[in-house]
C-alpha cells in the first residue's frame, strides 16, 4: 500500500494544483531560492530560468491534470477504485508502486511533471534531485498542502558514484531522462519486472514554407519565434530548434530571411541574456560560423552538414521541399521530438510526422508544450498504473 | 611546377627562416601580407573562401589582423595548401573526435617546420640547459604514429637536443609504464636530467600506474630535468584539472612548479606556444613569428584581455594558412601573451591526445 492510495485522485489534484499556484508568484520564498540556485546549476540566466518556472507552473492546474488523468484512463475516479466502463470491462487503475525519477543535468523541471502523475497515480515516489533541489522544495510545499506527501513525495541528491545510493532493482517503475549511453546503463541495471522509461537525448527541427514567406512582417514574425526557440536553454533542450529549413522560392529571399533572423536573435538575446554555456563554448560557435561560411563558399551541399548543437546557434538550411528536410533528418539519424511548422500545408506535416517528431508546434511555441500533450511522445499517467479487471 | 610560385615561394621562405633564425621579425605586417597575397593566388580553397569575405588581390586586408583566419576545421574539408598536396613534405593529421575525421595539414617544406619548431622549444623548454637531455615520450614514436605532428615536433627535438637516447613508451594504445619506470631509474643512476614530453591525458594515466604501484612520490628526478605537457581531455571519462595535475606531476617527480611547461599547439600551426613561467595563471608566449588576437561570436577582433575564440597567424605556415581561427577559448594581451580557458574540455587537440583515450598500462 502507498502513502497515497488511501487518498481520492481529486485531492491529489487538487493539492498538487494548490501547490503551483503558490509557486507561480515570482516572489514566493521557495521559488526566489530556487531560482537562484537554478541558474547556478545550469550557467542559464535568471531571464530565461524565470521564464521556464512560469511555464512550468502556470501549466500546472487541476483542470489540466484532470483532462490528462481522465484523457488516458476514462476518469479520474478510475484511480480511486473500480468502474464501470463503457464497453469494456470493470477496472481500477492501482498505483504500480515505487517509482524512482531520475532527472537529467540541463533541464528544468522536467522530471518534476512525471514525478507530479506518478503522484496522480498514488505512487510513492522518490526523485533524484538536482543541485538545485528544484523538485525537494516543491515537495515540501506539496507537504504543507497535504501531510500524506510526506512519506509519498521525496526527493533526494545522490551521485552514481556514491558509497549509498538507492538500489533501483527496488522500484516497480524507473523514469530517467538524460543521454542514451546513461539511460542504457540504467535500463540494463533493472531487473525485467521494473518498467523502464527512458527519456533521451532528442533535437528539434523547424519547416518555413514559402507561402508564409510572403511579406516581410510575416517572414519577422516567424523569424520572432525561431529566435526564441534557439535561445532558450542555450539550444541544450530537446524541444530547442537545431535545425531551420525554409523553402525557396518565397516572396522574401533568403538573405532577407537570413537578416530577418539575425535581427530577431538579437531581440531574444536581449529578453533571454546569455547564460554561461553561450560564453563557455563561444570559440566553437565562433568557429562553427566560420566553418558554416567556409562550406557556403566552397559551394557545399547545406544538407550535407549534420546540426552544430552549440548555444544559441541553429543550422539554417534551404529546400525545395519537404522531402529534403525528410532527407536530412535521416541522412544525420536524428532523433526528433518537436517540429515548429509555419503553416499547415499537408505535405509538411507529413513530413514532419514522418521524420519522427512528436510534437508540431508553430514557431515560438516549440518550448512551451502543453501540459495536457503527451511527454516525448509517451503517456504522462497510464505508465504509473497497473490495471486490476473485475470480469464477473 | 609554376617558376614564379617557386621563387616567391623560396624567397618568402628564406624571409621567414631568417626571422626565425633571429628570433626577430622586423615588419610583422609586411611579411605577413606577403604570405598571404601568395597564400590567395596559390591556395585555391582559401582563395574562394577569402572572396565569399569581400577580399581579393584587389581588395586586400591592410594588416595582419585583418587576414581572414581559415577556420581549422577546414583543414578536414579541403587541401588548404598552395602547391600540389602530392608533394608534401610533410603530412599531419589531426586526430579527430571520436566520431569525425581528422584533418590535414600539408607542408610544401620540412624546413620551415623544423625551423619554427627547434627554436621555439630550445627558447621555451630548454632554456639555460647545461647539458643535453634525455627524451622520454609519452607519446608514441614517428614510425607508429608517421601522421603525428606532435611525434614528429619531439621526434625532431631529441635528434637535435637529445643525448642520443630517446625513448617512445606508447604503442598502439599501450602505455608502458615498466619501461618508462626502469629508464628512468637509469637516467637517475647516471644523472643524466631527463625531459618527459607527453599529453595530459597520458601523463594522467602514468600517474595511476605510479600511485597503484605504490611508488608516489618515490622518483624524483636528476637535476635539469623538465617536464613539457601538452593537450587536453576532450572526449575523455575523465578530466584532471591542469593545475591538479601540474601539482601532481610536481610532487611525484620533485620537480619546481617552473619545470613543467604547458605546450600549445595545434596540427594545423607549424609554432608552438609555451608557458612563460610556472606561476599561475599560466601565459603562454610564442616566438615573435606567431602572433594572435581573440575574436567573438560573429569573428570581430575583441580588444586585448577579453576572452574569445583564438586566432592566430603564424608565418611558418607560408604554404597552407598563416591565419587560423581555432576553437580555443583564451585572451590575448597585450604583450602578446596569451591565457587558454577551459581547453581541458574544449576544443579537439592537436596530435596524439585522442589515441591516448584509451591507454592502458602495461602491467
């Protein structure tokens, strides 16, 4: 039995969306500390790790958690004990168990929302925190909220090379997000009974049709948006843009898209000032450019140069169509999660569905995903819960 | 072979070697345009990449500051050379990351090389020497390793400053840390100082070797002997920070902290930049041929002692690129001298860094 399984799903969401709020005011104590000690963490400036606290909170509210819950599962109740369901048997969705989180180094938050479902699902949950002790803070809050988050809802800082960890073959469910070589070492340290959900290392891809290049003001407010889709988190987040195709043939150029584009960074770097991995690793994007501009004069195929993942730099590209950008996703084997889309011409967004993405957003939306969309192109809930059927 | 190209080419060198030779080049601008005029109507991937930058022989750069730096990853890219790559005499190849290829760096001349070479290390390393030293490579040799810059450059130091006896104790991706020991202990027994050249990454490994020996600190070293250490840990499972591993290296073979000398390079310069001395923070100097400046993300020059990407212009490279842009972090001052930031996870490095990736010592 959980800490939480006594509890109603509703109080759940509730205390969980009461807690939020309370950490959407930028001056709450725990969040004012935190931010702090974020932007230590990740070298992001205070800017930009405001603006994904808010987006993390403001996205956190109870009718969202609820659409989620009640999307995956039928409804909410279903997490409380058995139901009727049309056409299909009586069920209860039962908590899978303990569930370990374990958080990635750059993002922020992230591992907080699936900690926040397997919350939703009654499990007890253990988060491997970060530095910044994000997700232990917000723990505490959700304890002043509701007492039974004590024993469910913990969050702790260990390192893999520590003498004392906790032994991951104990928990019924594994979440861990970072690169493919450590989620391989984690999965294959799991026994076959643990579900394993892995998070991995993704890029994320943008479309420019020529239709919508076809003023100057639409071409600067696309631009706008990928700008912003660049900057933030230094371009280290899956859903940052990497990589920029625009058709030709558009009523604004390609060099008058270029200046657009270069205008725009500017604008962004100034709402969302560099962090430290921008000044860190500014001889490689210094070179990056340079080399970019060596291949442009050597008449080098654009699509033959795989994406430069440095900070606040993206691979501009243009095609004749849809299928070269198809062509460069495969050619460079990249695994993508989101793809910011001008418009919604059919042959892009097959593309783009085709290429792998797991989410389509327009530009300027591609950090900001929804919490009522699924995560990486899994359920939020369903993984955290283990089905019993009454058949009679 | 063109005979206008083979006289310019000859007297440019001859300009060259005789600054190296006085450690003095006199109109730094000048030579340097030279260089790169010839450079633009010989070098045919440079040239293209110089006229997509607004320059040309019409429009040529007015000092040496303003010559567009190639960048180095180019070199992977095309020949950047002014003569036939065929007739290299002097080939090297960077060792690349894990994933890519590395680049290439053709030399028409060993002499230039070899010129730059020699006199920025008996500057730098060899100093007041009272004696010729004993090389010992960390490093594997020139035969098994033909493409190393960094195996020739120490290949060519212990031929010409060495007492005879070099020794290469990485084969393969094999240290041997038993041979390393036993001449070692022979150079003791006899006095003769010894210079140990390798990179970071294996200087890291012997030390493990050392200490799982139980032999730290237990072999100091004779009178006279230094230390020259270069290259990072990109790439690597693990990274000792530089001054740890200066410290390190200083308490296991009892040597002052001004012994040990930082050496940087690339695959792509033909001169070498050295520690000034062994206080820290550590500048690096390089001879008066070799010059630099920092610039920021859009490549615009930054003013002296701010930190950007490094540029440097080296007049030894008269048949490739004088100017590269590297991906190296650092601040060039006014002196000329410069500060490198964070190379140790930075940019790819030149030589044998990455073969060493995988040491393993010989037990």
């Amino acid at each position: 039995m959980t800490a939480l399984s006594k509890l109603p799903a509703s109080k759940i969401t509730g205390a969980i969306s009461d807690a939020a709020e309370r950490w959407r005011d930028a001056d709450f104590p725990s969040r004012v500390r935190a931010t702090q000690r974020i932007a230590e963490r990740t070298g992001y400036s205070l800017p930009v790790v405001e603006y994904a606290l808010d987006r993390l909170f403001f996205s956190i509210d109870r009718a969202s958690l609820e659409a989620v819950i009640a999307g995956e599962l039928g409804e909410v109740e279903i997490l409380d004990g058995f139901r009727k369901r049309a056409d299909r048997t009586e069920a209860w969705a039962r908590p899978i168990g303990n569930v370990c989180v374990i958080s990635s180094r750059t993002t922020i938050g992230v591992a907080l929302l699936a900690a926040l479902f397997a919350l939703c699902a009654k499990c007890d949950v253990l988060v491997k925190d970060r530095e910044d002790s994000l997700i232990a803070s917000f723990f505490e809050t959700l304890r002043e909220e509701l007492a039974e988050f004590e024993r469910g809802a913990r969050a702790e800082l260990w390192r893999s090379t520590d003498d004392e960890t906790p032994a991951l073959d104990s928990f019924d469910a594994v979440v861990a997000f970072g690169r493919t070589e450590t989620l391989a070492a984690i999965r294959n340290a799991l026994p076959p009974e643990t579900h394993f959900i892995g998070f991995g290392a993704r890029a994320s891809a943008g479309y420019i049709s020529r239709e919508s290049l076809c003023t100057a003001e639409a071409a600067a407010e696309i631009a706008r948006g990928a700008a912003r889709d660049i900057v933030l988190y230094e371009t280290e987040g899956c859903l940052s843009l990497h990589v920029l195709f625009f058709e030709e043939g558009g009523a604004v150029s390609a060099a008058a898209l270029s200046e657009t584009l270069r205008t725009e960074l500017e604008r962004a770097d100034v709402e969302f000032p560099r962090g430290e991995p921008a000044h860190e690793r500014l001889a490689e994007v210094a070179h990056a450019r340079a080399l970019g501009a060596f291949r442009k004069s050597g008449s080098q195929d654009a699509l033959a140069e795989p994406p430069p993942f440095l900070p606040r730099l993206a691979h501009a590209i243009p095609v004749a169509n849809p299928a070269d950008a198809l062509e460069y996703v495969r050619r460079h084997g990249l695994a993508l999660e989101g793809f910011a889309v001008s418009d919604n011409r059919p042959d892009i967004i097959g593309m783009a569905v085709s290429a792998g993405a797991v989410r389509l957003a327009r530009f300027g939306e591609l950090q900001n995903p929804p919490l009522t969309g699924e995560h990486g192109g899994r359920p939020r809930i369903a993984e955290f819960v283990r089905w019993t059927d009454k058949t009679f | 072979m063109n005979e206008a190209y083979r006289v310019e080419a000859d007297a440019l060198d001859a300009d060259i070697l005789a600054a190296i030779a006085a450690q003095n080049v006199r109109d730094f601008d000048d030579l340097a345009l030279r260089i790169f005029a010839h450079q633009l109507r010989n070098n045919e991937p440079y040239a293209r990449y110089c006229a997509s930058l607004g320059i040309s022989r019409a429009r040529m750069p007015r000092s040496w500051e303003t010559i567009p730096p190639v960048p180095a990853g180019a070199f992977k890219e095309a020949a950047l050379c002014t003569f036939d790559p065929a007739r290299a005499e002097l080939i090297f190849q960077t060792s690349g990351t894990t994933t890519g290829a590395g680049g290439i760096h053709y030399m028409e001349s060993a002499r230039l090389y070899d010129a730059s070479l020699l006199a920025g290390f008996d500057d730098a390393v060899l100093g007041d020497a009272h004696q010729p030293l004993r090389y010992a490579m960390l490093l594997p040799s020139v035969e098994g390793k033909p493409r190393s810059s960094l195996s020739y450059m120490m290949a060519r130091v212990a031929n010409t400053f060495g007492d005879g006896r070099p020794s290469w104790y990485v084969d393969g991706d094999e240290l041997d840390t038993q041979g390393f020991i036993e001449d070692l202990c022979e150079s003791r027994a006899s006095g003769i100082p010894l210079c140990i050249a390798g990179t970071a990454f294996a200087f890291v490994n012997l030390l493990d070797e050392l200490a799982r020996r139980g032999m730290q600190p237990a072999l100091p070293l004779p009178s006279g002997s230094r230390i020259m250490e270069t290259g990072g840990f990109k790439g690597r499972t693990r990274v000792v920070e530089r001054i740890d591993l200066y410290k390190q290296l200083a308490d296991a073979f009892s040597l002052p902290p001004h012994d040990i000398i930082g050496e940087y390079g690339m695959t792509e310069l033909a001169t070498q930049y050295y520690d000034r001395s062994g206080e820290e923070p550590r500048a690096k100097v390089g001879p008066p041929w070799l010059r630099s400046y920092a610039v920021d993300e859009s490549g615009k020059q930054l003013p002296s002692g701010i930190v950007g990407a490094l540029v440097h212009v080296d007049l030894a490279n008269r048949s490739s690129c004088a100017a590269v842009q590297t991906e190296d972090l650092g601040a060039v001052f006014e002196d000329g001298s410069l500060v490198l930031i964070g190379r140790e996870r930075g940019a790819e490095l030149r030589g044998c860094s990455l073969d060493a990736e995988s040491l393993r010592a010989v037990s």
